[in-house]
C-alpha cells in the first residue's frame, strides 16, 4: 500500500516539476520576444533622433531628453520581469490551485494589471519621447507624462501596499513564497522609481 501511495505521490510531483519546467520555458520565450521587439523599435527610433537632432532652448529639456529615455527603459524592464513573475506565478497557482488564500490571488492580478500598464504604457512613451516627430505630440509633452507618472505611481502603490498584506510572515508552508517576497521586492522598485519622478515631472 505504502509503495503505490509513494509511486503515485513521485508521479505527481514529476507531472508539476514538467509542468513548472514547460511554463518557465514558455514565460521565458513570451518575455524574450517582447523584449527584443522594444528594443528593436528603441533601436530604429534613437537612429532616426541621431539622423535628425532636436535642438532645445533650456537646459532643463536637454536634461529631461537625456535622462528621461533611460529611466524609462529600465521601467519597461522591471515590469517585463514582473509580468513574467506574476503570470507564472498566477498560472502555477491555477494548476496547482495552491492559492493561500483569495486576496492573495487578488493581489497577483492586481500587479498584472499593474505591470502590464506600465510596460506598455511605459514603452510607448519612451518611443514618442524620443522620436524627432512624434516628441512634438501633446502625448509627448511633459504635462501628459506627469498625469501618467502620478497615474502609475498611484496603481503601483496600492499594488505594492495589497501585496504587502499578503506576504507570508514565514515561508515554511507557504508555496513559491520565496517567489512572491521578489515580486514584491520588484513593485518595491517601481513604486521607488516613480516617486522622485512624479516629483521631477510635477
């Protein structure tokens, strides 16, 4: 009896290991893909800036053109990376239906949501800021990116704040509980990232 419970019990755990295996390598892929497609854009875009140069009247444009692409870029690839963690967190979930609770689940769509916006969004902008035509569209303009920056920042917030109830005290019986402490290491990171830049753009 022992010895079908024990056979049965490795040949689930073998079936979740290929499973866990099968989706990290398919998030990975999903994740790569839109990676390089932004950066392919990024790329064609700072060649066209190159070709055709803005030239700005006051230092604190020049500064915002150069600084501001690459605080962008480094919240597109945060929120890449919590996109990828928080679906394949939420999808291991599903399968397992391992949740710790409801408002657990609750939180990992809210930070999808969250991440999704921002990567998008985010990404967008970074395209329009740097484009020589398309920068000179009221999107573009630094009145639309502070309204999304203070936007952002406020989902980024209580993502972060409703994910922070939800973390496990100890990570003893607690599934992918080292998982959830980096997902929220990374809103942690965002939230920090936008706070100084609502306050620049404001």
């Amino acid at each position: 009896m022992d010895t079908i419970y024990n056979s049965s019990m490795l040949a689930v755990s073998s079936e979740t290991s290929k499973f866990s295996s099968n989706l990290t390598s398919i998030v990975s892929f999903l994740a790569t893909i839109v990676g390089v497609f932004y950066f392919s854009m990024l790329l064609w875009v700072v060649n066209l800036f190159r070709m055709q140069p803005r030239v700005f009247k006051r230092d604190y444009s020049q500064h915002l053109q150069l600084y501001a692409p690459f605080v962008y870029i480094f919240i597109v690839i945060n929120s890449l990376v919590e996109t990828a963690c928080a679906s394949w967190l939420l999808v291991q979930h599903i399968h397992q239906q391992a949740y710790p609770d409801s408002p657990s689940r609750s939180a990992l769509q809210l930070i999808i949501f969250c991440s999704c916006w921002t990567l998008f969004t985010a990404g967008f902008l970074t395209i329009m800021f740097i484009h020589p035509t398309w920068s000179t569209h009221p999107v573009a303009s630094v009145g639309s990116q502070t309204i999304w920056v203070i936007v952002t920042l406020g989902v980024w917030v209580a993502g972060a704040t409703i994910l922070a109830c939800e973390l496990p005290a100890q990570c003893i019986s607690v599934a992918y509980c080292s998982q959830i402490r980096a997902l929220f290491a990374f809103s942690l990171l965002e939230t920090i990232v936008l706070t100084p830049c609502s306050r620049c753009s404001g």
